[in-house]
C-alpha cells in the first residue's frame, strides 16, 4: 500500500436509494446543536456569559404570556415573508423581492386606510389586505414577465426592485407632499413623517390579559395551511411541481409554465404585500419609511423560509424561532445581548441548516476513496 | 479491476489490456460496466480493488488530470467544450505547447492550433468558437485535443452515433491513422458492423465481467457476429432479421396526416422545411438520419409541443391546433420525446404524478380543483403490474433506471390507446432485454390501429419495425423507401442530403 | 452649468463609483467563476469595520497604518467569503440562499456591527485618513487635473485592479481557465483542471475585493464608523457587474455613471430644480433591470450574457 496521498479531500457520493427518514429528522436537530455550539464560540469570543446570554433571550422571548406576545410581533412579518418566499423557492422562482413588495403593501394598505378608514374596521380591514394584495402582485408581476417573457433573471430585477420600492417610500414621506404624508403642522415639517390612519382601521389583537396575538399573525397561520394545500394538492400545485421539477416536462404536457410562472410570482408578491399591511394595520399605523426599511423583513423572510426548507407548515416553527431571536435582539439590548447578535446568530443558523441539507441527498466520506495498489 | 458502488458490484474482477497501435473495441450492453471501466481508466472513479497499469508500471489515477499525465484521454458522446470559447482556446485549455503557465496569446494559440490540425489531418478552423460548428467538427476538436495532449490511450465513447456514414467513415480512418502511429484507441461502439470495420481487437464486457476478447486481424470475416453477440447478451438474438414481419393492411381510417410542415428551431433557424408525410393507421413510418437534421422539431411540432411555423397536422381527420399540447392530446397523439429525463418524465416526482401527467385534469383524477391522490396511485399500481415494471407508485422517477424509466414513459402513452404514436429515439441508451420489449410495445400499438411515426438515428432499427423509410436531412425528406429490401447504401447517401429521383 | 461645475461633478463621481467599482471588479471574478455571491454588502461592511479598527487601533507611520488597514480589510472579507465558498462550492448549497444568508450574518445588524461594539468603534474619530495624492504635481491641470491627478491611493488601485483584472481574463491561461469553468465546469474538470480550487480562489479574491472597497467608506469618505455606513453599495456592485456585462472597463464606467448621478441629484435640488432625488438614486436599479431585460434573450445573450454556469453547482456526478 503506498501511504502517501495529497490532500485529504471531503467527498460527497450521491445517494442511490432514498433518504432514511432518520437521517431526514437527524439532520436539522445536528444543524441546530452545531449553530448551538457556534453561537456559544462567538459569545465567548466576544466576552460575553453565554448563559447569561441564553436566558436573557429565554427571558424576553418566551418565558411569560407578554414575551410570548411579543415574539408574536417579531414573528408576524417574518411569517408573512416566509410564507411568501417559501412557496416562489418550492417552485423553483427566486423572488427575492419579498422587500420591495413587503414596501407596495404597506404602502396600499395605507393609503387605503386613509382614504375609507374611518368607515369601520369591517370595511376597511379587507380592503387593506385586498389593496396590499394587488399592490405586491402587481410588483411582483414586473420580474415575473420579465423572467417568463424576455428570460432575464428574476433574481436580479426582483432584487433591484426592493431599491426602487425603498426609494418610492422616501419620496412618498421625505421628498414630495404625497396623501401618504402628514403635512398638518409645524412638526410635520421640521421632521417628515406619514399620516396616521383613523383608529378605526386598526387591525384587531386577539387574546386577553398580557397575552395577545396580532391579527396578521393569524391571517398568516391560514395562509400557511391554504398554500400547504394548494402545493401538495391541487392542480395549480400539481402543475407548478412538475414544471419547477423540469420546465420541458410541463411544456410537452401543455401546461402553461410561463403562465404558472407568472401566477406563482403574483402569489409570491400578494403574501408578501400582506406582511406590509399587517405591519401599519396591526403595528405602526402609519407610512414609516425606516420602520419598514430597517429590519430587512423581506431577506429575513428568505431565510425563514430556507430554514423551513420551503414547507409552508415548517414555515411558520422557523418564524417563530427567528421571531422570537428577534425579539431578543430588539427588547433585550443591552451589553448582555447587543441588537447586532441577531443577524449572527440567523447567519449562523441559517448556515448550518443550509450545509447539513446536503447530508439528505449526499453520503459525506472524509478521505480518498480506498486504492489498492501493488506494492 | 473491481469496483463497488453501494449496493452493486459495477465491475468485478474486469481483466482488460490494450496494446500500442491497435484498435481495441469494447462491446457491452448498457448496464454491462463499460462506463464504469471508462471512469476508473480516465480516473474520475478510482477502483475498489484492483488497480491499471501503464507501460508495465502500476498507477493511481485520482483525477482525470492523472489520467492524461499517463497519457490516458477519453471522448465522451457528450463533448466538453465550451461553447464561447474558440476552438483554439478549448484546445489550449490546461495544456500549452510552449510550457507558458501564465500568458496566453490568442493568435498564437491560433496559429499553432492551426498546424496541429493539419498535422493530424483533422480540418478544423481554430478562431471559431465551438458554438459556430457542427457536430462532426466539434468530435474533431475533442480528438484534437487529445492528441495534442500527447494521448497514447484514446477513448472514443460511442463517436458514430451522431455522424453521417460518410463523416464516420472519415473518422475511422483518422483512429486508423492515430493507432498506425503508436497510440492506441478503445473504441466503444453497439454497432457489430462498425467494430468489425475498424477494430484489431474486440473485448466484451456483460454485467460487470469480461466476457472474452477476440482477435480480428486480418480474419474478421471469419468471426461470426453472432458468437460476438452471444458474448454480449449471453443469449441468441438474432440478427439481420426484420422482428415485425405482418405488416398491418393500411386501414381505411386516417391514420396521422402532415402537411408542408415548417418548423423553426429555438434559435429562429428553419428546422424542418415543408414536410409532407401520410401515415396510415396500423403503420409504422420510420424516420431515419443524423441526429440534428429537424427530427426533434419535427416530431415536437406535430405532439404540439412546439409551435408550427406553417403547414397542417391531423390525426384521424382531426386538424391540431399548432403548438397546443392539449388539442393533440384530445384529438389522440401520444408522443415519447427522445429526450426522456428532460421532456417526457419529472425526475424529481413519484412515478404515480408522472402516470398522470396527461391525464390529471380529467374527472378520474380530479375534483374541483383538488387533485384525487387515491386514484392517482390507483391508476399507477395498475400500470406498474401491467408492464411488469419493479418499484412503487411512490418512488421518484429519478431512481428509475433507463430502461424502466422508458417503460413507465410508455405506459404512460399507450395507457390512452392513443390514435397516433410520435416516438423518438426509442430504444436509444436501452440494454438488450428492454430494448427488445419497447420494440415489442411499438409493434403491438401499431397493430392494434395506431399510426406510428419512429425516428431513430439507429438504422438498424428502423430497418427492423418500421413498414416505410422517410429519411430525413437538413430538415427535408430527402426519400422514402420501403423497408422490404431496402438499399443501405441508397438510404445513406439519402442521409447526406442527396435527394431520391422520383 | 458651467465647466467647473462639470469638471466637480466628475471628479465627485469618480470619488464616490471607487468603493462599489473595487467591489464590483470583486464579485466579477467570482461571478466568471460561476459562483453569485449576493453578500456583497456583508462583506464590504466587515471590510469597513475592520479597516476602521486597524485605523482606530494601530499606532505608526499614516501611510503605512492605512495600507495595513486595506490588508486587513482585505483578509477580513474573504475570510467571510470563505463561509459562502464552502457552503455553495463544497456543500453545493444554493448560492442565492446562501449569499443572502452572509449579509444578513456580518451585515448591518449582523457581525460587522457585533465587531463595532465590542471593540467600542461608534462615535469617535479615526485616526489615519486616505487623502488626495497631487500625482505628479498635475492637480491643477485644467480639465484632467482634479478628475485624474486630485484622487485618493485606493482610486489609482482601483485602476490597476481593473486592468489588471481584464489582463488576466483575457491574456492569462488561468483567466482562460477562470472562463472555462464559468461556462462549462464539466469541461474544465475534463481538462484537468480543478473547477474547486478555480471557484474557492475567485470567491475568496471577490470577497477580499469587496473588504478594500468597503475600506474606501471607513479611510477615505467617513473617518467614522456606523452600523450599515456602506448603505447599499453592495448591490449597486452587483447590478454594476451585470450593467457591464461581466467586463472590468465597464465596471468602472458604470460606476463613476451612478456616481456622477447621484451627486448631480444632490447638486441638482440643491439648485431647486423639481426633479427629486430619489429619481436619480432609483437609475442604477432601473438601469439594471432594462439590461438585464435586453441582454437575457435572443441575440444579446452569447455575447453579453451571463456565465453559462452561474448559480449553478458543480458536482462530477451531475448532482
């Protein structure tokens, strides 16, 4: 046997059979235990008690009812974009304009609210959902015909559109004298600001005491169990696996994959819009440009959904979870737990599921493959 | 050699030796190990036991890289060659004639590429880019590139399939010329007629083993192709015969009617230009020619797959609609594409949502707007049994192999008892025993009343199951003949493009 | 407009397209490589953060302090780039998924910003700044003069970067390999050369790139540093590298474009006229997207189309 061989290399060997189930449920369990181990490094790294930490997290997460409550509002958006990247990924479409149509949304839903708010949550709480619901299809219609009609990659135009959004929220409240904006008085002027809707468009809270839950919160619950069905069992989802498994495929059984495209991008963009109403309905009640900027709810929304590998149901534990590290980051903040940990921790995370997937399709050999040679 | 993948033994104890300056043929079904000997020689596997020497010395290939260091070059029916670069950028890449490792001059590269292919009498222009050229010119660069290489061990993988007889013929000689030189070329082939053409030695491998080499020399006429063959399948076949002997009465019924069809190809090229062809009911038309020539936009512009630029198709006096998949579908085409994995089957989704691919809008397997999952299975347990295929409606087409993939492709198609039957390369890639059974499936079809219009690059084929010949090239019908006794040779030069007087 | 106006403008132009020309030259390599990196942003910031840390932190000569600044800059973002390497070119994990996953890792609420606070970065000067190099004396050369000679170091290393970039590309048998194994990894790896060692060098040459120009934020426009203080150039990089159809000359030209727009915005309301800003920064994006409409079909696509295998994994196996 010669003995000496260059670098060892990771190999990956395809897997002929099917997947174990036990390595189906293993693998993300590891995945979590790693980032676990890797959060922890990085908490040492950087000085900090990661016990104190970790309970501090469990403190404003999820230790009583009004933490509880409070993940709930980190999650509510982040469920909304999850579900809304969740099912464009399944299908192979990679809108990751979730952002910019999160933007469209709140703006629609808010201009509607000021316009017949005052008439009644009745009227106004449909109509808000409705608003931001075309408002984000038709957004997300632009990348979506581009890609199915002049083949120009969707990734690339979903995402400058997330920049031009942005740039229509700043202008809608900083640079114009738009409906959106509040030009009443003087303190309107010297720092822009949106108008606030009428309370009676305000989107219900559910729940009593210290525990509640936003009502976008539940809107997305539904919308997690519709798109679960519609995926798994019906025609359109029939159809959209097919073509996603293979465009030629759904060509030659005449199914109109460019129509399809187009359909799930809609879809994609109507659910994401939702998270912008459901942010001025059920939180800020007005146009906030850096409000909605800032947290990056439609990229977050992709790794949401990446976590719940692109499975509207597991979409909504992995919301929760990023909801709740969220939270931690925003009600923490303190030396024990900076706002900047957040994205850390989701990268980390995030990472390890995305690398442990392999593990479901690949055997991994560390090492060459054994050589008998002739001495 | 032996070399274990999980589960199977691909190669068991494989003894193969080539010598200088010979031309060495592998014969084998698919299946049989000759692709996994191909990528333990060109060290893309490396072997569970066992190990390849060259020139006496025992080596450890872990790379293809090692494998070219020993002189071990392999083409792969699948070219690799970028198609942006040009010819003299493929040829430079990873290997240079002056030893530079960091500059790269283009013209140069030209220019030398240039003398090269005039040294090996291989015509290529070296400033295109592979892109611009056409089948045969680019097997010509992969060899190029070989060659240049300094390949003493040349694998040609299957080199005729996608060449005119002329072109293979040319190309025969050039392996001729390449072993006369010293080197020696494996030369991986279906075609007893070419091995026997071209080859010094024949080796044939069957499930993984080594089931014998023969020594042509100057003797080939004395092997019998049929022991050759009895080597290969470990069975008689029989050869030379036509299979589909009761030829079916042309039906009184339309059959399948095309009518100066155009086509033009994605890229906007004109495809198929002004095809007119009857089919009867009960009949198998054959398509014959060189892959490339418009079979594949014709046989997706009468299924409806692919938009029609003019003329006519019906299928029992029904017009079709151009480009609409669903009217031909309704008016009873069914159509195996040749491209299998990439049109006709979703890898990625179980064999049961594949069996209803066609058919799941129906009320058999629909309600409203849900899908009837219960008899979706149903309907697939029922096929599987019915064509004897292995795995459950729940396994993913992906696991299936070719050949099942084929059957259950089939299944798929003939399940609707279809008017007309659109098959491209049927058996293309199969092994014997399923080949034998697609053949069976196609004859049976026609005889029971469907219209069949077989494209098949394999001659032989087409000489065996179809009733009439149409020959295709450069997207016209250069001829129709009648199997019965058809000339070879005439159908050939049909191929080239050379028009049939009337 | 009169002429110094324009001349200002250009030269403001060319100051500000630096940063995101580096970065772009940056996810060009990877990007020919086949391998898309959308972390762009994350990687600049860690650049940023670093570069300002080494400032802030190390003592000695100005010159020598801010080269080392850009070095660690340099190291610091491939280091990170390193993590998408692994995950896209090893793992095989989706490159959109994971690029996006690095910015939110080390991007503003993420590592950069962990990295500011610890090391207490916020609210407090740093100590070296790049300032303009009067090169040759030519400064006051009409017209030239502060639009070439009145620049920063890192604007003429973007220069070099740029030719030296199209030099390899083009001229060098690794940058003929680099094509090779951004149009068609199988074939390269046929070759004998190692399409896993091609991608890791250009993702982590990319990342490295990216450091140097998130450095220019911290060196040279800001002697401060803020959480996200890159706002966005990152992904004006990545629709630069698209806009010059995936050429090192067109980089730069877009980029001073986009510079010169977005400063004549500013100068533009500044002299009333009713057009708003926002109008000026939303080009680069609009640009982007007619590009990529024209070029993704038909005719425009061998030629100034993407890397056949970008996005695209690499797996001998086919898988």
């Amino acid at each position: 046997m010669r003995a000496i061989l260059p670098a060892i290399p990771i190999r990956l060997e395809k897997r002929t059979d099917r997947t174990p189930r036990w390595v189906l449920a293993a693998t993300p369990a590891g995945a979590f235990l790693f980032a676990f181990v890797v959060v922890t490094i990085v908490l040492l790294a950087g000085g900090h008690d990661p016990l104190q930490t970790y309970s501090a997290m469990l403190q404003a997460s999820v230790a009583s009812p009004s933490a509880i409550s409070q993940t709930l509002v980190s999650a509510t958006p982040l469920l909304l974009t999850g579900l809304a990247a969740a099912v464009a990924f399944r299908m192979g479409i990679w809108n990751i304009g979730g952002e910019g149509q999160l933007y469209i949304g709140a703006v629609c839903a808010s201009g509607v609210a000021l316009a017949i708010g005052a008439h009644g949550i009745g009227l106004a709480l449909p109509a808000m959902i409705l608003a931001a619901m075309i408002g984000g299809a038709l957004w997300a219609a632009i990348p979506g015909l581009l890609r199915a009609y002049l083949n120009a990659s969707e990734i690339l135009t979903s995402l400058m559109l997330n920049y031009v959004a942005g740039l229509l929220l700043d202008w809608l409240i900083n640079d114009s004298n738009s409906y959106w904006r509040d030009t009443s008085g003087i303190s309107a002027y010297l720092v822009a600001h949106g108008k606030t809707i009428p309370g009676a468009a305000d989107w219900p809270v559910i729940g009593s005491g210290s525990f509640t839950v936003p009502f976008g919160f539940l809107v997305g619950l539904v919308l997690a169990a519709l798109l679960f069905v519609v995926v798994r069992h019906t025609w359109l989802g029939y159809q959209l696996r097919v073509t996603a498994d293979n465009p030629g495929v759904g060509r030659y059984a005449g199914m109109a994959s460019k129509r399809n495209f187009v359909i799930v991008m809609l879809l994609s963009g109507a659910v994401a819009a939702i998270a912008g109403a459901s942010q001025v309905g059920d939180f800020t009640h007005i146009l906030d440009p850096t409000g909605l900027q800032s947290p990056q709810y439609g990229y977050t929304g992709i790794v949401v959904a990446a976590l719940g590998r692109y499975n509207p149901l597991a979409v909504v534990i992995s919301a929760l979870l990023l909801g709740a590290i969220t939270n931690a980051g925003i009600n923490v903040q303190s030396a024990t737990f900076p706002q900047s940990l957040t994205g850390v921790i989701e990268g980390v995370i995030l990472f390890c599921v995305l690398g442990s997937e392999i593990l479901s399709r690949y055997r991994v050999r560390v090492g060459w493959e054994k050589v008998a040679v002739a001495a | 050699m032996t070399k274990r993948f999980p589960g199977v033994v691909a190669n068991d104890k494989v003894d193969f030796e080539v010598l200088s300056g010979e031309v060495h043929a592998l014969l084998g079904e698919n299946g049989s190990g000759k692709t996994t000997l191909c990528k333990m020689l060109t060290g893309m596997y490396q072997p569970t036991a066992g190990h390849i020497e060259v020139d006496g010395e025992p080596v450890v290939l872990h790379s293809p890289g090692d494998a070219h260091r020993h002189g071990i070059f392999m083409v792969h029916q699948h070219f690799s060659l970028v198609e942006r670069l040009t010819v003299a950028e493929n040829v430079m890449l990873g290997w240079s004639s002056d030893g530079s490792r960091i500059r790269f001059n283009r013209r140069r590269a030209e220019q030398e590429v240039a003398r090269l292919a005039e040294q090996y009498e291989m015509p290529v222009q070296a400033d295109r880019t592979i892109a611009a050229l056409s089948i045969g010119e680019r097997q010509r660069v992969e060899i190029l590139k070989a060659v240049c290489r300094g390949a003493r061990v040349l694998i040609l993988d299957e080199p005729t399939t996608v060449l005119t007889p002329q072109e293979a013929e040319r190309l025969f000689a050039s392996m001729r010329r390449l072993a006369k030189a010293g080197n020696s070329v494996i030369f991986i082939s279906h075609k007893l007629h070419e091995v026997l053409a071209v080859s010094d030695r024949v080796s044939v491998l069957r499930r993984g083993v080594t089931t014998g080499t023969v020594e042509l020399g100057d003797h080939a006429a004395s092997v019998d192709r049929k022991d050759l063959a009895r080597m290969m399948v470990g069975r008689e076949i029989e050869l030379g015969r036509r299979r589909r002997v009761t030829r079916a009465q042309p039906a009184a019924s339309a059959g399948l009617e095309i009518k100066e069809l155009v086509v033009h190809n994605d890229l906007g090229v004109l495809a198929v230009d002004g095809v007119t062809l009857d089919v009867a009911a009960g009949e198998v038309l054959g398509i014959a020619g060189v892959a490339g020539n418009g079979q594949r936009e014709f046989a997706e512009a009468i299924a409806g797959v692919r938009p029609r630029t003019r003329g006519e198709v019906s299928v029992g006096g029904t017009e079709i609609r151009s480009g609409r998949p669903l009217a031909a579908l309704a008016a009873g085409m069914a159509f195996v594409p040749e491209d299998r994995m990439g049109m006709g089957l979703a890898s990625g989704i179980d064999v049961a949502e594949n069996m209803v691919l066609k058919s799941f809008r129906t009320g058999a397997f629909s309600r409203g707007p849900l899908i009837r999952r219960g008899r979706v299975v149903d309907n697939a347990s029922s096929l599987l049994e019915g064509y004897q295929l292995r795995g459950g409606p729940a396994s993913l087409v992906g696991q299936l192999s070719g050949g099942n993939a084929q059957k259950v492709l089939l299944a798929r198609e003939l399940a609707s008892k279809p008017r007309a039957l659109v098959i491209a390369a049927p058996t293309r890639g199969l092994d014997v025993g399923v080949t034998e059974t697609v053949r069976r499936l196609i004859a049976e079809a026609a005889d029971a009343g469907t219209a069949v219009v077989m494209i098949s690059e394999d001659l032989d084929e087409v000489l065996d199951l179809a009733d009439r010949i149409a020959v295709m090239s450069g997207g016209r019908i250069t001829g129709i003949v009648e199997a019965q006794g058809a000339d070879v040779e005439e159908i050939g030069l049909l191929m080239m493009g050379q028009v049939r007087a009337a | 407009m009169n002429r110094g106006l324009v001349i200002q403008l250009i030269a403001t132009g060319v100051f500000y397209g630096t940063p995101m020309a580096i970065a772009a030259l940056g996810e060009l390599l990877a990007e020919r490589s086949g391998v898309l990196n959308l972390g762009v942003e994350g990687m600049m910031l860690m650049g940023a953060v670093v570069a300002f840390w080494v400032s802030r932190n190390v003592s000695g000569p100005n010159g020598l302090i801010l080269i080392l600044a850009v070095l660690a800059a340099a190291a610091a973002a491939a280091l990170v780039s390193l993590i998408h390497a692994f995950m896209t070119i090893t793992l095989r994990a989706n490159q959109v998924v994971s690029g996006l996953a690095l910015t939110i890792f080390a991007g503003a609420t993420g590592l950069s910003s962990y990295v500011g606070d610890l090391a207490n970065l916020g609210g407090s000067p740093g100590h070296h700044i790049m300032n303009p190099i009067n090169v040759f004396g030519l400064k006051n050369l009409p017209i030239l003069g502060p639009i070439i000679f009145d620049q920063p170091a890192l604007v003429y290393v973007s220069w070099v970067i740029a030719v030296g970039i199209f030099w390899y590309v083009n001229k060098t048998r690794p940058g003929l390999h680099l094509r090779a194994v951004g149009e068609n990894p199988q074939a390269a790896d046929a070759m004998g050369l190692s399409v896993t060692r091609c991608r890791y060098t250009h993702v982590l040459t990319g990342g490295a790139l990216a450091g140097v120009g998130g450095s220019f934020y911290t060196l040279v426009i800001s002697s401060e540093w803020t959480d996200g203080i890159t706002s966005g150039a990152g992904w004006i990089a990545l629709a630069l590298v698209i806009l010059a159809f995936w050429r090192p000359a067109g980089v730069l030209a877009g980029a001073y474009l986009f510079g010169v727009v977005s400063a004549l915005g500013s100068n533009l309301s500044a002299r009333g006229v009713a057009l708003p800003p926002e109008v000026f920064s939303a080009l680069p994006y609009v640009l982007t997207i007619v590009v990529l409409a024209v070029v993704a079909g038909g005719w425009g696509r061998g030629r100034f189309g993407a890397p056949a295998a970008l996005g695209v994994p690499y797996a001998r196996d086919g898988g």
